[in-house]
C-alpha cells in the first residue's frame, strides 16, 4: 500500500509533465516528413549499354541500403525524357542537348552530369571518311528511335545538309547495326556510349571496321554548348596493338540523371554518394573526382545535389545506416522542440517534487505548534485532549511514504512530536 501511495506520488508530479509531452509530440508529429521509399523506377536504356551497366551498378549498391531499384529498359534518352515527362519513373540517364526548351515540364531537376559520352562513327575500313560531309550518299545507322544518338546524329547532319529521310537512314539498335558494318552491309553507324562500352572496345578492334577522326570537332564543339571535343589518344584502347593507331578527334556530350521534382529528399542524397562511388574514378577522358559534376546539365540543379557538392553526404548518413539516418533527420523536427520543452521542464519538477514531498511533512507542523502554543494555558482536561491529539498525530505521520531523501525530515518531525508530548506531559504532571 505504501509502494502504492509513492506511485501515486510520482504519478500527481510527472504526470501532467507526461501529458504535456505527448501533446507537444502529436503537434510535431504532424509535420514530419513521409518516410522514403523503398522502391523506385529508373530508365536506363539498351539491355548491355552503358546506361544499363551503371543502372545496375546502381541497383545493388541501393539494395544494401534496403531500396529496390526498378530498371526499365528504353531505347535511350529521348525515350527516358518522356517517360520523365509523364511521371512514369522516378529517374532516368538523360544525353545532355537531347531537352529542348521548352520541350519538357518544369518539374524535373539534374543531380549533375555523370560521365563524358563520346559520339563513335565508325566507317567501313576500305572507307576515308574525315568530315561528316562526306556521308552523303552513304548507308547510316544513326540509331534506333527514341535514342540520344539518333536525336545527336540527325541535329549534325542537318548542320551538314545531309537529307534524314530515306533508305540509307536506318533505325538500328547498337548490337544490330554493329553487326551490319561488321558485315559491310552498311557503311558508317553512330554510337553514343561510354568509352567503357563493350561494344565500342569490340568495334575498335574489329579489323572490317575503323574509327572517323572528326576534323572540325572543335567547331561543332563552339556552335553547342553542351557539346565537347576529346581526344582520343593513341594506344589508348591497346597499346601492344596500338588501337587507335593516331590521336582521334571526337565529340562527346555528357550523361546526366534526372529526377522527379518531388523524389523524396533523403533517397536523392543516397542516390548522390552512389553516383560519387559509381563515376568519380579515372576514365580515359576525365580525372579522378571530375565526376559526378554540377556542369554540363540540362536541367536546373536539385537542391540537395548541391548541398552534397558544397558540404559531401548529409551528417547523419555519413555515420548511420540509410534507414537510421532517414529516420532520424525525420523525427529531429518532433525531438528539436520536445527537447526545447523538456529542459525547462526538467528544471521545474524537481523543485516541484521536493516542495510537495516536504509539504507533506509540514502541515503537521501547524497542529503542533498549536499544541505547544496552548500548553500552559490548557486545563487538565484540554491538555489530556492534546496528549490524544499528538498520540493521533504520531499515528498518521508513521503511515506517510516519502523517499528516503526525505526520511530525516520525517524522522525530525517525529522527535518534534514526541518532544512536544513529554513538555504536554510534565505541565499536566504539575
């Protein structure tokens, strides 16, 4: 009964601090942010192309994290632009110069360009191509619809008067026509890839086929801005077989991925230390670091790529798993003013606690300096009432619970009372 009575207690003085709390929670509570998700769509592009390979690159670092990454396979950028558009997946690789103005919503945004993607033409080796004037009248693969190389290779020949319609402009995937220039059925195929495509690296050292220096790559370089002019070195490829046997001049866009406006901002910081593991190595046209970078893109920055550029991975997910980070970056809206409300808090029950425990030994001090007040004016009959009064007293006190930081002072009342009886007793003794 007496654990009882100090439950009672404790329960009178933390309990409205308690209440207090849970409502403060429930009113943060109402604008933390939703979890993120655990399952999103990428576009990627051709089964075996660059884009697929990182895209899976991408997968199983993001499974270790618990998030399930959703490849869609496309024929390339212009089919990842609009699946973006209609807000059928969450991201996707985008070829930088293939977004138009004005051709795409507002609510999309970069989380920076990825990697240099070099435009291959390779031609027939009994063939001398030096300028892509020089194509007229030959048989082009100049990629399948709704690819970035398609959408690159018709705005070069257009520059170059080269008609885009006709038998000789075919729309072939990249396995498919580099089989065909294998075969000589067709005499040039372009190429929008990584310079660690296995197609290309196969192309290269195929002997039926050679790569077209482009001459006036700088040109072409000036009149676009997203456009970029590389030099492929000599042996680069194999420098036992010295492949390529010269420098070659090339033209290169770059890679960027592109995200829905609303992705949930603890999955775009994730995505963004992937891309960094993924693409900051050494490539054969870029340094190590250059890459994942906020130049070269087509669409306006995400705000948390460019907190990661300025200051790396948020606080939390530097130290924590994904899935604590997120849950504490969430909940630190409801424990920032909890805590705010705590402390003082805190600070005021304590006093509180000990003002209540020693009021319950102190009220009966009233009565007893009353008693000690009346003592010599009592008659013998009042101060018989007092002896009943104190042994009444005495009683009570011995039933009350208090913490054994506060047992001296209930001991101290208790001598005060019997001090009080044995003064009662000797003036009703006189």
């Amino acid at each position: 009964m007496k654990t009882n009575q100090g439950w009672k207690e404790l329960l009178a003085v933390y309990g409205p601090l308690v209440l207090l709390v849970l409502i403060g929670f429930m009113l943060a509570y109402q604008y933390i942010k939703p979890a993120p998700p655990d399952h999103i769509l990428m576009a990627s592009g051709e089964p075996g192309g660059a884009y697929d390979a990182f895209a899976r690159r991408y997968q199983k670092l993001l499974a270790r994290q618990g998030i399930t990454l959703e490849i869609v396979d496309t024929h390339g950028s212009v089919d990842n632009l609009r699946l973006l558009s209609e807000g059928r997946v969450d991201m996707a690789f985008v070829q930088g110069g293939v977004a138009k103005p004005g051709q795409v919503g507002t609510r999309l945004e970069s989380l920076g360009s990825l990697y240099y993607e070099p435009l291959w033409v390779f031609q027939r080796s009994d063939l001398d191509i030096d300028r892509l004037t020089d194509l007229k009248g030959l048989r082009l693969a100049i990629g399948p619809e709704g690819s970035g190389t398609r959408a690159l290779v018709e705005l070069l020949l257009q520059e170059n008067q080269i008609p885009l319609d006709g038998a000789q402009r075919l729309s072939l995937d990249s396995g498919e026509a580099a089989r065909r220039l294998h075969e000589g059925s067709i005499d040039v195929a372009f190429f929008v890839a990584s310079p660690k495509s296995e197609r290309v690296a196969s192309l290269l050292h195929d002997p039926q086929v050679k790569l077209v220096n482009i001459q006036r790559a700088t040109a072409y370089a000036r009149r676009h801005p997203f456009l970029v002019e590389l030099t492929l070195p000599e042996g680069a490829e194999d420098l036992a077989v010295n492949i390529p046997s010269k420098d070659i001049h090339l033209l290169a866009a770059t890679s960027e991925l592109v995200i829905q406006e609303d992705l949930h901002p603890a999955i775009v910081a994730l995505m963004m230390q992937v891309l960094d593991k993924v693409h900051r190595d050494a490539g054969w046209f870029s340094g190590e670091g250059e890459f994942p970078s906020p130049r070269h893109i087509s669409f306006p920055l995400s705000a948390e790529a460019e907190r990661f550029y300025r200051d790396g991975p948020p606080f939390l997910q530097r130290f924590l798993p994904f899935w604590a980070a997120s849950l504490l970056d969430r909940t630190k809206i409801m424990i920032l003013p909890l805590l705010g409300l705590l402390l003082p808090l805190f600070r005021v029950v304590p006093p509180l606690y000990r003002w209540r425990m020693r009021a319950r030994i102190y009220r009966w001090y009233e009565e007893l300096q009353e008693v000690d007040r009346n003592i010599l004016k009592a008659s013998t009959q009042e101060k018989q009432v007092y002896l009943d009064k104190l042994d009444e007293l005495e009683r009570e006190v011995r039933d009350v619970v208090v913490p054994l930081s506060f047992a001296y002072q209930l001991y101290h009342l208790r001598l005060h009372i019997d001090f009080v009886r044995q003064k009662l007793q000797e003036s009703h003794q006189s």
